[in-house]
C-alpha cells in the first residue's frame, strides 16, 4: 500500500513536520530534513497499522494526493509516498521452519503448555504482546 504523507518543512530551529491525513492521529517529525521525515513517517505508519490490527480496527485506504492537495490544512506542505509492505496487513497463516537448539525448544514448549497455547501460538503472543 502507498500513503501519502502531508510534510511540513523544518527550519535550523524546528523539526520536519508530518501527517498522514489518512490515519487518524498518526504523526512523526524528524530534525535531520526531508529523507529523515519520510523514513520517520514510513515507522509511524506500520506501528499505526500494528496497533488498529492489534485492536481489530480497520485500517483505512490510502486517498489520493491530489485530493488531499485541496485541503486548507496542508497549504504549504511538501507531498511525499510512502510504500508498506501489504504483509503487515495480511492474517494468512505462513507455515515456517525455524531451528532452535533443542534446550531452547523444551523451554518454549514448557513456557507455552503452562499458557495452554501450543507453540505456533504462544510464540505468536510473545510477537504481539511485546
């Protein structure tokens, strides 16, 4: 998916302002200029979409620049894209081989019986909730 993000250019004095008008509160600044802001950005919007994925939210489609163009509130700002990869919207189930040594693995498996989840899913709990 691509977002567009409202950018406010920054000053020797204030940081780089952005918004992404799309997802309602999500904001980043950056004092290093424009590249910094967009990379900055591009980490507020995955943790943005984590979290309303996390809280069974819908995440909203992105719009259109020039739409968003029109928009008083942004008069002035610079307009950037902002690409995230469409795994992290995904709840397919991916089947993974991962290696362990096998000291680790009892541990997991006990930690995981003790849960009352099977390893798959405490290991995908352990993802979420940290």
């Amino acid at each position: 998916m691509k977002y567009p993000i409202a950018i406010e250019p920054g000053s020797s004095k204030t940081a780089w302002g952005v918004v992404v008008p799309d997802l309602p509160g999500c904001f980043s600044a950056a004092d290093g200029g424009i590249d910094e802001a967009i990379e900055k950005a591009k980490e507020a919007i995955e943790l943005w979409i984590e979290i309303a994925l996390d809280n069974a939210k819908d995440v909203p489609k992105p719009s259109l620049i020039t739409d968003l163009q029109k928009k008083k509130e942004f008069k002035g700002f610079i307009w950037a894209i902002v690409e995230i990869n469409p795994a992290l919207l995904s709840d397919d189930i991916e089947r993974v081989n991962i290696s362990l040594p096998k000291r680790v693995l009892a541990r997991l498996d006990a930690k995981a019986k003790s849960a009352g989840e099977n390893r798959s899913g405490y290991i995908a709990h352990m993802a979420i909730s940290t």
